[in-house]
C-alpha cells in the first residue's frame, strides 16, 4: 500500500463541509472589504521565494520543497503566498490599475518542510490578502481589522492581537546594529544555527525555535526603541486607527516575524485555545514596503496578512461544537423497478429547480432504504411506488416531524417549496448557526 506523504493529509467527503463553509466566510468577509480573489500557480521559479521570503530566512534555508524540472529550471513549491501575488502583480501591471491600492485575496495549498505536529503541516491552506499600492497608515489597520472580522464571523472570540513596528529601511538597519552589539558576547550560547544567524541577518536569531524562550532574547533590544521619528509617526497613525475601530490589541515589542520582507507595521493573532496545543497563531502579516521593488517592480508599499487555514478550522472545531450538517431537501424511495427511471426524472426534474436530492442506486429493500435516508437526514422522503404513478401522485414524509402527505406530482416542486420555507422560518434544518438550536 503506498501511503501519503508525511505532513500531508486527506479532506474525506465528511469534512469537506467545513472547508466550504470556511471557505464561504472568507469569500463573504473578502467582499465587505473589497478585496478580489486571484489565483497564482503553486509552483514558481525558485529565485522568486529566495529573493522575495529572504535567503536568511528557514523557510528558504530550510523548508522549501526545490527541485529542478525536465527542462534543468529550478523551480519551488510555493511556501506562501505574497511573494507569488507580487510577481504576478508586477508581471500582469495590476499595480497600473486605476483603483488604488490593489486589493487581492487567495486561499490555497503552501508547501514547507516542517517538523509535522498539531496544526503543523508539510501541505497546509492558507487564506491570505495582500494591498498593494498604499503607505497609508489606514491601510494597514483595515488589514488587521480584516483579519480580525474573519474571526469575528467564525465566532472565535478569545484572540490576542499583537501588533509592532519594525520601521523602515534606517530604522531596521539601526535597530540590527544594536541587536548584534548586544548579541555579541553571548552568542555562543544560542544554538548553531543562530550563531549563523547572527552573522547573516541578527533579526532572524530573535524568532528561533530552539531559543525560543531564552532570556538572552527575551531581554534583548526592542525594535520599537530604535525606530526614526516617521516611522514611530507611522506607528502611531496605525494604533490611533485601531482605537478608532474599537479593535483590541496589545503592543508586543518583541515581535519580529519571521520573513525577511517586513518593514514599518507587523502584527500576528493568537487563539487562546488548548486544542491549538503549540501553533496558537492563527494569522501573521505586516506592511513590506520594499518587496515589490526588491522583485524588480516599480515603487509600490504593500501590506497584508496570511492565515493558516487548518488551525482555523481546530479553533473553529472547539469554539463551535456543533458542526453543520450535510444538507439534503429530499431522499427518493423508489419502490420496485417500473419506477426507478421515473423516479430518477422526478429527482432530476427537482435539481433543476435548485433542490438537493440524492436517491438508492443500490435498488435495496424498503427497510434498507430508510435506513440509507436516516444516515443523509434529508428534510423530505419522497415514497413513489406502481400505485402513485398511476394516480400521478407522490407521498412526502417530513423527516423531522413524521408527517406524510399525498400530492399531486404537477404540484410537488411547489408544494417541497413552501415547506421548505414553513420549515426554515420555523425553526431551522441544523445548519443555519443563528437559531436557538444552531446557536
Ligand atoms: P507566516 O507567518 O509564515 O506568514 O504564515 C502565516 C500563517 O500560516 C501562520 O500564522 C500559520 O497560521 C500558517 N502556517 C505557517 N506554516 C504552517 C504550517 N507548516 N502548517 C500549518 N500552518 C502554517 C506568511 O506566510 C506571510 N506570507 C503572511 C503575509 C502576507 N504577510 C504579508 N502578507
């Protein structure tokens, strides 16, 4: 038997429900701020992630899945998703467009080799967003009160955003003189790879994973305290913009993250939640003002977000415990064989009109096929046998209250409707998460 790859996993039929319903927030929170969905390839020319995420960075250092094609192109599977959304930006002119800034979403697979754990995967989802096209200090609170709307709409409630500056270009340079001159003397006491670190980019020694903890970095400089008076000015518009949104934060002077494209404004969300065990961060994202250039586009500030799409759904699993349900209207109960195939036509004719249907293709006993109904839990039982074609009739069971009734076939399409709406005002099919019962 060949099985999958470590750190991948399989979205069986049953849980495909939840990713379309994820999936529908995210579409639906993207629309109430304007953000349109593009879609890049998953794989692109290595150099792209090396320039774009950072050489320094693990991801490129350790994580990316590189290999070179037929044709002898090194290529990589994409690690995330901005570097791919800028290129195609630039390639495609998109930052050309009359509405400025640019903005974009996209959900999809990302590719890095971790160490595979709880909400840590070598083939995860992200739902990101990029604004391309604004230096505004707006911009970047609206990008983190999207994020934060996200959960909103998912009802994950205890979240801790955390929210920082990094400057830009002087601010960073001063800010990792400082931070080496202090590293200096102890760091032969951090691990191997942030003794590189150190050497190749010290802001990278500060999101380590072995360290993580150590007091020699935790009371290290904060980049906050090194910043230039604009950019300490940029800051403040960003959490002057938060107030005025009513949006809680906590300013987290230790926050880096871990690309090397940042620059002003960084933030990351937290889940307080057990399940999440370790990798309680649900989003990260920041302003990259210099990205765009550094992959040969013109001048372009930008600044978004990206959350890891599995580890909304363990959140959302222990926030909400009941799932929504698969969702049928009607299960046909065709009974015996000179009304399968027009049983099969009522159930078409049905989908048409825009109702779910499914139907017994394994011609099973009567008692078969209500046990078959019982697990799909449709709202409707349609019973047609020899006797109803003959008096074009149908019989329809209310699965939730037992109720059957005879009805003209001409009149069933209509007749399924208005119960369907009797039904959902009612009460609710187990789905609607806004009633009582859903609630
Ligand atoms: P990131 O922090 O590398 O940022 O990833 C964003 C989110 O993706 C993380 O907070 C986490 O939820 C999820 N994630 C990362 N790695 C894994 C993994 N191996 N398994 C499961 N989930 C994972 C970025 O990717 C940036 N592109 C975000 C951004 C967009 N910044 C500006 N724009």
């Amino acid at each position: 038997m060949i099985n999958k790859i470590k750190g991948t996993y399989d979205i069986l039929p049953d849980e495909t429900n939840k990713w379309q319903n994820l999936e529908e927030v995210i579409r639906n929170v993207s629309k109430l701020f304007n953000f349109k969905e593009i879609r890049t390839p998953i794989f692109e020319y290595s150099e792209l992630f090396h320039r774009g995420v950072g050489e320094t960075t693990d991801i490129v250092k350790k994580e990316t899945y590189d290999f070179k094609d037929r044709g002898g192109r090194s290529v990589t599977l994409r690690p995330e998703g901005t570097a791919s959304v800028v290129r195609s930006a630039i390639e495609n002119k998109l930052y050309a467009s009359a509405n400025q800034p640019v903005k974009l979403y996209y959900h999809g697979p990302m590719f890095r080799y971790e160490r595979p754990q709880k909400g840590r995967y070598r083939q995860f989802r992200q739902f990101g967003a990029e604004a391309l096209g604004s230096n505004s200090p707006l911009i970047d609170a609206e990008i983190i009160n999207y994020a934060s709307t996200v959960l909103e709409a998912l009802r994950i409630k205890d979240i801790t955003v955390k929210v920082n500056s990094l400057g830009g270009s002087e601010s960073k340079e001063t800010y990792k003189q400082k931070l080496k001159e202090y590293l200096k003397p102890n760091i032969t006491k951090l691990c191997s790879d942030c003794q590189r670190r150190y050497e190749e980019n010290p802001l990278r020694v500060l999101d380590c994973k072995v360290d993580k903890g150590n007091p020699i970095l935790v009371k290290a400089p904060k980049p906050l305290d090194y910043l230039t008076d604009e950019d300490r000015y940029h800051f403040d518009q960003v959490i002057e913009a938060l107030d005025a949104i009513g949006l809680n934060y906590v300013v987290d002077n230790s926050l880096v993250r871990g690309l090397d494209y940042y620059t002003h404004t960084v933030f990351e969300i937290d889940a307080n939640l057990e399940s999440l065990g370790a990798q309680k961060t649900l989003v990260g994202g920041g302003r990259y003002n210099n990205l765009v250039k550094s992959l040969d586009g013109p001048d372009v500030p930008s600044v978004g977000f990206a959350f890891g799409m599995e580890r909304l759904l363990i959140a959302l699993e222990s926030v909400n415990k009941i799932e929504p349900k698969p969702f049928i209207h009607c299960f046909m109960i065709a009974l015996g064989d000179s009304v399968k195939n027009d049983s099969l036509r009522i159930v078409n004719d049905l989908r048409h009109g825009g109702l779910v249907c499914d139907y017994d293709f394994f011609n099973k006993n009567l008692k078969g096929k209500f046990k078959q109904s019982d697990r799909l839990n449709p709202m409707f039982n349609l019973i047609y046998g020899s006797e109803e074609k003959e008096k074009g009739v149908i019989n329809v069971k209310v699965v939730k209250t037992g109720e059957q009734k005879q009805v003209p076939l001409k009149d069933l399409y209509q007749f399924l409707v208005n119960s369907i709406r009797n039904i959902t005002t009612n009460s609710c099919a187990g789905n609607c998460s806004s009633c009582d019962e859903c609630d």
